[in-house]
C-alpha cells in the first residue's frame, strides 16, 4: 500500500558527489544546500561523508551554521560509519544532528569485508546508537548492499531489521547499491519488509546501472515506502543515482494521490547551476532539463500543436520554468518556421514563408544549426535576393591562408556573359578577393566603389553556426550605400554582399 506523502532525501553532495572528477568546495555544497532546501522544498539532504578531508569539515560546518540559522538544521545529514566513533566526534563539532551511518545488509559484506558475525555488527550498532542517543544526534541506517541481501541471505537481512526494530533509529534504508534490481523484485521485497515491519520508516536509495533507477524507485512508491533517495541530474557513481526531476515529475503524474514536497518550477534552475558548478554536462535528451526535450523537430509535429496541441503531453515546460521551442533544420516544415516567426513578432505572406522554409530546409540539409535568431537574416537575404538583377556573379574562387605568407585568392566571374579569371594577394582574404577583383574591373576599365566601412556579427544570443552577417558600405562618386552578405563562413558573406554591390549600380559610371 503506497504512502500518501514520500519524503524526498537529495543526495546530490554527498553521493552525487562520487560522480568520477566532481568534487564541491565549501562555497559551492552551502549554495547548492540552500537551493535544495529553500528553493526546491527538498526534506532532507545529506552533504557529506564524514571524516573525508578538512575541506569537508568546513563544507559541512558552513552548512549546518547556515541551517541552524534558519531553523532547517534537521533536515542536514551525513554519513557516518562504525568507527569506534570517531564519525559521530567528527559530525559533532560540525555542528550536525542526524547521521546516516552505515551498515551491512547483505551476509556477504558482513563476512567478506569486515570479516564479522551478525551478532558482533549488531553490537557494534548499538554502541554508535548509545553515543548518538547521549549527543543527541538522531541517526538513520544505511543498510549496505540491502538488494544482494535480498536476494542471498535473507534471513541475515531480517535478522538486522529484527535488531533495529528495538532501537531508537529513526530510518531505515534500503539501497539497492549495485543497481541490480528489477521493478518486479524491487517491489516484491519493499513489499515483503513494510509489510512485516509497518511502524518502521523506511528508505529506498537506487542506482542506475541497467538504467531502471526511476522504474525501481516508483515501484518502492507504490509498495508502501516512505521515503526516497535522488540526486539532482542523476548525478553518482558509475551509471549514477536516481534523477531528482525524472522521478518527481513521474510520482506527480502516475500517482495523483501521493504528494511530493517539491517545487517542479525551480528543478531546471537548481540543475543547471549544479551542472555549472560540476562541469557534468547534461545529456540533450535527458527528461525534464536537457536542451532538446521541449523541442519539436518534425514538421507534423509543429503543425499538430498548432492543431489542437496534437503532439503534448502531460510534461508541459511550463510546468519547469521552461518553453517549449521547434527546430530549424532539414526535418522542418512551414509550420515550424511559422513558430519561430510568432515568437519574433514577424508575419509573412503564403508565399515568402514557403520561400524562408526552403532556405531553411537547405541550410539543414548542410548540417548547419539554424536557430530562431537567425530567422530575420535568413528572411532579409532571401527577399533581398527577389527582382535583382545578376548580371554579374561571382563564379568561382579559391582563397589561401598559409602561415608565413601572404592570403591570395584566385577568382572567376561571369561578366556579363564572359568569364573572367584573375589572382591577387592580400592582407586578409577577404583583402585578397577585393585586389583580383579590382583587377579585373581595370582590366575593363572601370571603378568599383570604394569600401568605407566593414561590419560582421553574428544573430544577438545565437549559439547556431548557419549565419553571420557582413555589412558593407561602400562610396561611389556621389553617394553611399551599403549591402549585406549572409553565411556561415565570415569571408563569404563578405563576398556575397560584394557581389549584390556590383549588381546594384551602374559601375560604369
């Protein structure tokens, strides 16, 4: 029978933590624990594992001054272990209250690595028990390697629970620490423990080896588990621990009755910044907070929603504090780039838009990534380029930039009808393709206006690779005018606005 309220124990700094090159500084876990507590509405959060290095003493000490401070010190936990101790001492002068101190769940650990009978690790419990009791510190069980225990030596297990049954811990939990459960299995033994022990609060704690951490945690929900162990963006060691995001939106959308104390709104805000400060890149497709989840691609799709909202699920971005965007790119119908447009305040007649979609299509096509941001030079080159005359177009060209020497280019144009080569070097490529036109043009004895002014940029806030745009006003005899190229390459936008220049006045004169 599934609780009506799961609580939530983030663990993001302290296993999350065990994600291979991360490691938090002081700074980083007391931001990080206010966001989780303040802003998430987690319940708990466990920081650290004791006894690590003095940078984690620190960490933990400015966490725990902070809480207390606001009156969330509860809430703080760390991991401690049977040593004589020596971890309960270490939290102390920290100045934390609960520990999650660790112990063998399955036979197999108890023999093999402590090399102990059942009977001597209880003992060994009850000491540690006795002394947080006499610090009043509160203490929650990790019962390690619980799922092997489960599924070898059974009757080890509840012999432990039977022991802490009597004791004065306040949670049990229960990791499956290797990842190795099924859905099945995971509810069939959250079952079978909550079932027999109903006064007992227990945890389950996941990980993500056969990518069934999610599946496992809500089939924990839906037998009768009280809480649960998640890190922000999956973070842990080895394939990682159990998503914070997927697993909460999951549990508000599968189980309607049950409630989680978490604010869905500020999930992507608190996952990026632990991104940033981890350098853990997040996977685009990750659910919930990677880039392209909100993101229609197909062009059917785009015309769905704007049908109905064909194509949307529950998981609505807003839900997240995000948007929901559609993609530009080879996949693209007219519907996507409709869109895109809306959300830029421009409107196009029937016939310029299947102009723009076509662009768009070929630009994709060259594997270029067009975003929103370059809608507006996509729309201004492809209309620019309606009703112009093209009596003289750039035909060909090769452009050299060696080190130690001098940019040359080589040029073709197709001079009304004549084609036209010639060479030049230069201070710049670009450079270099102006002297060989410049040749070309004495060569007809005619003068090409002077360039007065050159500007590139890219779309403002654009990350995409498809446009940059080069502006170029040149002088002639008597007036100034510019023109614009559109491309990927800086050089050849330049060149392509210099072609519109030779085809938008009489050079002759």
């Amino acid at each position: 029978m599934a609780n009506n309220y799961i609580e939530i124990m983030d663990t993001t700094l302290r296993d999350g933590e065990q994600t291979s090159g991360v490691s938090f500084s002081p700074a980083e876990k007391l931001t990080i624990s206010k966001l989780l507590i303040s802003e998430l509405s987690v319940d708990r959060i466990e920081i650290a594992s004791a006894r690590v290095s003095v940078g984690e003493f620190h960490s933990v000490n400015k966490v725990c001054q902070w809480a207390r401070e606001n009156e969330y010190l509860k809430k703080v936990e760390v991991l401690t272990f049977l040593d004589e101790g020596l971890s309960l001492d270490w939290i102390s002068k920290a100045g934390c209250k609960a520990q999650n101190l660790l112990t063998k769940g399955s036979f197999n650990h108890l023999k093999n690595q402590l090399g102990q009978k059942p009977n001597q690790h209880f003992e060994k419990i009850q000491k540690i028990l006795d002394k947080a009791d006499k610090n009043k510190i509160s203490t929650n069980v990790y019962l390690e390697d619980w799922s092997n225990g489960m599924k070898k030596s059974k009757e080890y297990v509840f012999s432990l629970l039977d022991f802490l049954s009597k004791t004065s811990v306040k949670r049990v939990m229960l990791p499956d620490t290797l990842g190795i459960l099924t859905p099945e299995q995971t509810g069939n033994f959250i079952d079978e423990i909550t079932s027999k022990y109903p006064k007992i609060h227990f945890d389950f704690h996941g990980h993500n080896d056969y990518d069934l951490g999610v599946s496992n945690t809500l089939e924990a929900v839906k037998n009768g588990i009280k809480g649960i162990h998640l890190t922000v963006n999956g973070m842990g060691e080895r394939a990682g621990n159990v998503a914070l995001e997927s697993t909460v939106a999951a549990i508000n959308d599968f189980f309607p009755n049950i409630k989680v104390n978490i604010k869905e709104n500020s999930l992507y805000k608190v996952s990026q910044l632990v991104s940033t400060f981890t350098g853990y890149r997040i996977p685009p497709n990750k659910p919930i907070v990677g880039s392209n989840v909100f993101t229609q691609t197909a062009g059917i799709h785009a015309d769905g929603d704007n049908k109905k909202n064909l194509y949307f699920n529950d998981l609505l971005p807003e839900r997240f504090g995000r948007k929901r965007s559609y993609a530009l790119g080879k996949m693209s119908g007219k519907a996507n780039v409709v869109k895109n447009l809306e959300e830029l305040g421009v409107t196009l007649n029937e016939e310029d838009l299947k102009k723009v979609t076509k662009r768009v299509i070929q630009l994709g096509d060259k594997k270029q990534k067009i975003t929103k941001s370059d809608l507006p030079y996509i729309i201004s080159d492809v209309l620019d380029s309606e009703d112009k005359k093209n009596d003289i177009k750039i035909h060909s060209y090769v452009l050299t930039h060696s080190k130690g020497l001098k940019p040359s280019t080589t040029i073709s144009i197709d001079f009304y009808g004549e084609i036209i080569e010639e060479n030049a070097s230069g201070e710049g490529q670009f450079d270099a393709f102006f002297s060989a036109l410049k040749k070309i043009f004495k060569t007809k004895k005619m003068k090409l206006p002077k360039l007065i002014d050159y500007f590139v940029h890219i779309p403002p806030g654009s990350s995409s690779d498809a446009f940059c745009e080069t502006i170029i006003t040149w002088k002639n005899t008597s007036f100034e005018f510019t023109t614009r190229g559109f491309d990927s390459d800086q050089t050849v936008s330049a060149i392509k606005a210099t072609e519109k220049m030779l085809n938008s006045i009489d050079i002759s004169k």
